[in-house]
C-alpha cells in the first residue's frame, strides 16, 4: 500500500479512540467507520478503528489503525475544537514519515474526517461512535 494511504488510515483510526467516557458533543471515546484514501491516481477503500482522548479543554489526542486491501497502517493525530462541532490539526505516521492536516464535523454519534497529506494525497472517511 502506499505511504500515503496508511498513513490517512492511520490517522482516522487514532480519532476514534479514546479512555475519557463519550459525550455527544465530544470526540472522546472510540470510533470505526469507512472511506477512501487518494494518492498519485489511485483511490482505495479504507476501514479505520480510533480512540480520541482529551488533553486539556478542547485539544484532542488520536490514535488510529486503518486497513486497505493493501495493508495496515498505525497514525496518531491532535486536533483542536475550531468551531461548533469542528475539529482541526495535523496527523503524523511514523511508519512511513508522512504528515498532514486532519479537519473533523462532528454530528452527534457520527464523524465526517478529511486528510491531506503535506505531500500529496488525500482521504476521506465517515465514522462512528462505537
């Protein structure tokens, strides 16, 4: 799989765990769901477990592990509330050196996630509280 893709996964599966107990206006807790991830000319379908955990007041913790018919990838991301229900920051996979920024809308039990990667690429994916 390529860097990109499992890095995106990676980033997605962090978001949805989490060990604070889940409110509905929270990213803490864990989350799973499905998507896409984008590089070169290539798109292919991810499935992502996170976790979220809170820091301090709005900042945000994600460790997430994301799999593709090509292979499984491992990321961490921190996010900060920038809105009503929005999230943004940056995402890091280690596995493959690969960073980027990482936005999140949060709707109730369901988290829409948008990754691009700093040197290309992209993905997206819808998730929910697990």
């Amino acid at each position: 799989m390529p860097l990109f893709a499992y890095s995106v996964a990676i980033a997605t599966l962090m978001l949805s765990f989490a060990s604070v107990p889940a409110r509905a206006d929270s990213l803490s807790g864990a989350w799973s769901g499905n998507g896409s991830v984008h590089y070169s000319r290539s798109r292919e379908r991810a499935r992502c477990n996170a976790r979220f955990s809170r820091v301090s007041g709005t900042l945000y913790k994600m460790n997430a592990t994301c799999a593709t018919p090509s292979g499984r990838v491992v990321q961490t991301a921190t996010v900060n509330r920038v809105g009503a229900n929005e999230y943004a920051g940056k995402f890091r996979n280690p596995q493959y050196n690969i960073t980027g920024s990482i936005s999140i809308k949060l709707h109730g039990s369901t988290q829409y996630v948008r990754l691009v990667g700093d040197g290309g690429g992209s993905g997206s994916f819808k998730m929910r509280r697990r």
